[in-house]
C-alpha cells in the first residue's frame, strides 16, 4: 500500500494505526455500485458456519464493484448460501445454470497475500482506487474500516468479529488482482 511504501522507501513517517486495511476510505463507497447482469457474477465466501460471509461483486474494466454482501447465521451450509445468492441474484443465466464455477486452490492461501491482495485492491501503488463498493454491505465497510491487527502477531484480530466480511472479500479479490 502506499502509506508503507512511503515509509519504507521515502523514509517518511507515516501513522499505520494498526488497521488491516489501510488502504480503505469512503472514496471506495459508492451508491452507484450495482449488479451488472452482462458481467460474470463473482462470489468470495467465508465457509464459516455461524456466519457464513458471501460478497457478491462484478468486474469491468480492471475495476472490482461490490454490490451485495450475505451473512447467514443460524449454522447455515453451502446449500443455504447457494439458495440465498439464487434468490437475490435473479439472473446470470440462474447462476450459470446452477452449475457454479467455483476457482479455490489446493492449499489455503497466506494471510499476508490475502492482507495485500485486499489493500491493492481499494488502492493500487498507482493511485489508482479499483474497487467499489455499495453502501448496503454493512458488514464489509464495518470489517474494512475496523479490523485491526492482534497484538504482536502481525495477524488480524479474529476476536473483533468482523473478520469472516473480510475473509469473504479477500478470497474475492485473490482471485480478481
């Protein structure tokens, strides 16, 4: 992100209060976010039990607009989430008949790359701000604007309970940047 390369590179002090990520501000906060049907729908999912943490997003033009987030609670399964993004997201020829594409890897991702993965995403070393996001995924914005780090881990705070919002857009933006 740019405050640490300043910091790192430009020798300048900068406040890295500790979020996780800092590159978020209200600047990636639009009402103008939608779900465009002519895009592939893309989904990150927390497979957390209690809440299961879904963003629903798009991607055009190299920019990432995320314009649901789903939070199932009450032990819900895949089968749940799947039955929920069917009911909300009417189209994308029903989710591609039904015959998701799902892009996972073989082994868990590192936290860090997910940190920076995020962090490149809402503002890139350019300047440049890729994602978008609509003011109704309350969870997300809470998640972004919250999440700290635990102490003298250098990990995110999984206590705080804003972490599977996150987790789910991290996955996302893995496989998106």
């Amino acid at each position: 992100d740019a405050r640490t390369f300043r910091q790192e590179f430009e020798a300048s002090f900068e406040n890295l209060t500790g979020l996780v990520a800092v590159s978020f501000s209200d600047e990636n906060i639009s009402a103008e976010v939608q779900d465009l049907q002519m895009f592939r729908l893309i989904l990150g999912l927390d497979f957390n039990v209690d809440p299961m943490a879904g963003i629903c997003a798009v991607k055009h033009n190299d920019n990432l607009y995320v314009f649901d987030e789903i939070m199932l609670t009450g032990g819900a399964t895949t089968w749940d989430f799947a039955e929920e993004v069917t009911r909300r997201v009417t189209d994308h020829n029903i989710l591609r008949r039904s015959g998701f594409t799902v892009m996972s890897p073989r082994s868990p991702w590192k936290i860090r790359d997910k940190i920076t993965s995020i962090n490149t995403a809402l503002y890139d070393a350019n300047g440049d701000r890729r994602t978008f996001i609509h003011p109704r995924c309350k969870e997300l914005i809470k998640a972004l604007r919250t999440l700290t780090y635990a102490p003298n881990t250098g990990l995110p705070n999984k206590n705080l309970g804003v972490d599977h919002a996150f987790d789910a857009f991290g996955y996302l933006c893995l496989q998106q940047f």
